[in-house]
C-alpha cells in the first residue's frame, strides 16, 4: 500500500517529468530489477523492442541493430531505459538507439555515451538526428561504431 509520502513524492514527479520521462524512468528501474534476477536477454528484449516501434523508426532501429552486430561484435544488446542500447564488456552503454515516439521528437537518435572512444579534439558529436538512413548514412555509422569500441 502507498504511503501519503508516496503518493506525494509521485504526484510531484508527474509534475515535474513528463509522461514520456516518467514511462522511461519506469523501464529503467524494470531493466536494472530483471538485471539482478538473473542475466537478461538482451537481444530478445531489443528485438521486442523494436518490434513495437512504427514505420520509418522500426525500419532504421533494425539496420542500427545489424550495423552494430555486423561492426562491433563485442557489443551486447540490452534495452537501456527501455531504449535498444549496446553495452561493452563492463556492461557500459556506448551507443543506442532512440525513436522519434519516445519523447514525441520530430526525429530518431543515435547516440553514443562516454564509454564510446570518439573523442576528437576539445568537442565531438555525441548524439546524431535520423530522419532517414542512406547507404552512405549507413557506412558512417558502421564506422562510428567501428571507431567507438576501438
């Protein structure tokens, strides 16, 4: 049963998240409490994940996801709040995937966090926007990802 303070930690929450944010949070705690029970399995949750994605966003998430298993292996899927990722052998996240759905965004992301080794110089892309993936789109991200785990 919620406690009045629960109640009141919850209610001030939803003010200040939105409810994309709030979902978000929520598949987070989800992921790190099946992650304690046992190892997950990430490539099915990914795959599901996608799965539930719409049009243009699902058809890009799927190339992301064979680009990152065809360019770096040692990648291990896994859903990072509740968003497709790739984690290094420490169980860091280097890149994922964001759909345009998640946050009611204009575009899709493919992001990469400080795990990933593309630093250049004193400032570097981080987080790229996709409306779309071209061949030659597709060749730069294989060797972003390539670059991210070298």
């Amino acid at each position: 049963m919620a406690t009045k303070d629960t109640k009141k930690t919850a209610t001030k929450a939803s003010k200040t998240f939105s409810a994309e944010e709030v979902e978000a949070m929520k598949e987070y705690v989800r992921e790190k409490r099946q992650a304690r029970k046992g190892k997950p399995d990430g490539e099915g949750e990914v795959l599901a994940k996608i799965a539930t994605m719409k049009g243009a966003d699902r058809v890009m998430a799927e190339k992301i996801h064979a680009i990152v298993k065809a360019n770096a292996p040692g990648l291990t899927p896994k859903t990072w709040y509740g968003m497709p990722a790739y984690a290094n052998s420490a169980g860091k996240v280097v890149c994922f995937f964001q759909d345009a759905n998640k946050f009611k965004s204009r575009y899709a992301t493919l992001g990469f966090s400080d795990a990933a080794k593309l630093d250049d110089g004193n400032i570097w892309p981080a987080t790229f926007a996709l409306a779309k993936l071209t061949p030659a789109d597709e060749a730069r991200i294989g060797a972003l990802v390539k670059k991210a785990v070298s």
